[in-house]
C-alpha cells in the first residue's frame, strides 16, 4: 500500500482525492481547487530561491514523448498571454523529491542515492495526463493514477533519508500534476479559470513512465534549466 496522503495546507490541491488511483476522482479534485481560487500568485516569487541558488532533485522527465509534447504545445498557444511564463518542449517535467540545495549536499552524497536508487524504485508504469487545471501559480495536466507516483515519490525520499540529505516535501503532502506555464503575476484568476475550462474537453494522452532523473535545477531567468546527473531506468 503507498502511504496515506493528508490534508495540508501547503499543498495545492490542500486536500488529496479520495480514490489515488480513479482517475475522474483525481480530475474533478485537481479541477475543484483550480476553480475556487480567487487570485493568481507570481511563481517566482516563492520563498526558498536565493539568486544563483541551484538545487538538486528527483524527477520526471519526458524527451522521447512528441505526443505529449504536441498537447502541451497546442494548449500554451490557446493560453499564451504576458502574464503566463510558458514551459519549454525540453522543460516538461513532473517534480518528485527534492533533495536539497548544492551547498548543503555532498558530491559523494548524489552518488550514493544513484546507486542505492538503482536497486529500490520498482518497476516502469504508464501515466495518463489529462484535461487542464492549475494551482495558484501555474496552469498543469492532471496526471493519474498517483499510486505509483506515490510510492516511487516515498522510496526515494526513504532513500534520501537513509543518505542523509535535507530532502523536502514528505511524502504524506505530495501532489503529483505536470506543469505547462507559470503565472508571473498578482491577478485576478477568474479569466485564466475560463481560458482553462476552454481546453478540458480535450481527451487524454498516455505517456510510459521508464525512467527516473537525479539533476541539478535552476532557475534561468522566468524558467527552470537543469543537468542531467543520473537516469535511471525502471525494471520493466
């Protein structure tokens, strides 16, 4: 069983769905926090990014899925506008565990979470990635089912803990989605929430899930960059 995730008030959507691997259940969720939101919030201005800061993390990424990269295209387009910081093709991603900033973790440190990673984040899956949403900063695809996204999220946090690395969110918080654009500003969300509800008639697209990357992130300006330090391939 993945771990019981709880209601947070750090978390976006603040409540999980009740079934982790239905996907209308996660759909609707993710949809329902979206849709009451009143302000939109600038990305960038969350705490815990000094200048030049870079930090390194366990995530998700997708370089040999063009379908997914078509309806994260088609869908920024509809959106576009001076207020929305758009994903890049080669910037898609699905954030897992944070590790911890370069300074307060050892190069020998990286590699041995790569090795004991190696052995202990379980099997390839496929996900699908769904109509719009979004959070208070950002407008994303509902991903499902979270169950295997949950517990890869709870080994390698495991992991880290055993390494010894600052880590991050537990896992108990977190909430999985793929993000397309980054909100800039302080406005009203209303006009994002119908340009969004435009696009949610649009069907879902699978992606396989063969890989997890071990990187370096940082910010470049109003998008995020990083160096691939490890990949490491899911049992299939």
């Amino acid at each position: 069983m993945p771990p019981q995730l709880v209601i947070d008030n750090r978390s976006f959507p603040v409540a999980p769905p009740g079934d982790l691997n239905d996907a209308s259940t996660i759909v609707a969720n993710d949809w329902a926090a979206f849709a009451g939101i009143e302000r939109m919030t600038s990305h960038w201005a969350r705490p815990g990014w000094a200048p030049g800061q870079s930090t390194y993390y366990w995530m998700l990424t997708f370089p040999d899925e063009s379908e997914l990269t078509a309806e994260a295209s088609y869908c920024q387009r509809q959106l576009a506008c001076p207020a929305l910081d758009l994903v890049p093709s080669d910037g898609l991603h699905v954030t897992g565990v944070k590790i911890g900033s370069t300074d307060m973790v050892r190069a020998h440190q990286i590699d041995d979470l790569a090795r004991q990673a190696l052995s202990e984040i379980g099997s390839s899956f496929t996900m699908s990635v769904h109509p719009l949403a979004g959070s208070r900063g950002a407008v994303r695809f509902s991903i499902t089912p979270w169950t295997p996204l949950i517990r890869l999220h709870a080994a390698l946090s495991a992991i880290g803990h055993a390494v010894g690395v600052p880590g991050g969110t537990p896992t108990a918080a977190y909430r999985p989605h793929l993000g397309i654009a980054y909100n800039n500003r302080d406005r009203s969300a209303e006009p994002l929430i119908e340009q969004v509800s435009l696009l949610r008639g649009r069907p879902a697209i699978t992606v396989r899930v063969g890989h997890v990357d071990l990187v370096e992130l940082r910010r470049e300006g109003r998008v995020y960059r990083w160096d691939l330090l490890h990949r490491l391939p899911l049992e299939k």
